[in-house]
C-alpha cells in the first residue's frame, strides 16, 4: 500500500541535506490500471498502481536492463525523465523532490508517504511546499506522460 501526498514546488531552498539523488526515466504501458516501467539510476522496475490519489496499492517486480529497453518501445506518450532527491524530515518522513526534465520543466513536485492514513491526513508541510495536489489526478506521473505541451512560440 503507497500513502503519499503531492506538492507543487516553486522555489527549492539552497540549505536542504540531499542523502540521495536518483536519475528516473519512467514510461507508461497502460494507465487504467496504472503500468509502468521505470530506470532508477541503474535499477529497473515494472510497477502496478490501483487507483487512488492518496491511497493506492502498489505492486513492483525487477527487470532486467534488456526487458526494460525492450518494454520501453511499447509505453504510451512520453518518457518522464526526472531528478529525484532524497531529503529527511521529521518523525522518519523523507522528502522526494521530483524536477523534470523535458518539455515536462521546469515542473517540480515534492511527495511524501506515509506509513498510515492518519499520518497523513496530519501531516504538516514545510513553508516552501506550495499547493497541495495531491487530490488532483493531473499531477499523476501516469497523467503528465499523455498531456499535451504547447510552446508560446
């Protein structure tokens, strides 16, 4: 089970303590129900999500570079490519800060999960986290790999 809330960021304070940075690559093999394939640094992984914004089951198996670049040719819409960085919280809580690269920047969202729903429903973010969206399905990686951007050229 993945609990998690989502914040939009727009400023990243210059003090924060970062204790991982993952380079992700992520497509989408289907959205209803959520499959993913996923490059984390040099880690590969397909994952199922149920539906849900803030509570969802998740389900992730390995796969081998080879199965990954081969699945890769099959994922609908674009291949989210992002920066995630680790920071430590509170109360055991870490920080993921997502920032895009792409036609997806400068996008950054900030998640964080929980190891209940109470947890949660209480949590109390830092003053740079900016609107919560985590009810909003737009801000779903499954839903930024099919949205459309257009250039203000």
């Amino acid at each position: 089970m993945e609990i998690e809330r989502k914040y939009l960021i727009h400023h990243i304070p210059e003090n924060l303590t970062v204790t991982e940075t993952h380079h992700i690559e992520q497509g989408y093999l289907c959205t209803g129900p959520v499959v993913r394939i996923r490059k984390d640094n040099e880690d590969y992984i397909l994952t199922y999500k149920s539906k849900g914004l803030m509570v969802r089951e998740e389900y992730n198996l390995p796969l081998t570079a080879n199965a990954y670049e081969h699945l890769k040719t099959k994922i609908d819409g674009r291949l989210i490519k992002k920066t995630r960085q680790v920071i430590p919280y509170t109360d055991n809580l870490f920080i993921e800060l997502d920032t895009f690269h792409g036609d997806l920047a400068p996008l950054v969202l900030a998640e964080v999960e929980f190891p209940s729903v109470e947890a949660a429903d209480t949590f109390v973010p830092p003053s740079w986290f900016a609107e919560d969206v985590t009810f909003s399905p737009a801000y779903h990686n499954s839903t930024l790999s099919n949205i459309l951007l257009h250039s203000a050229t």
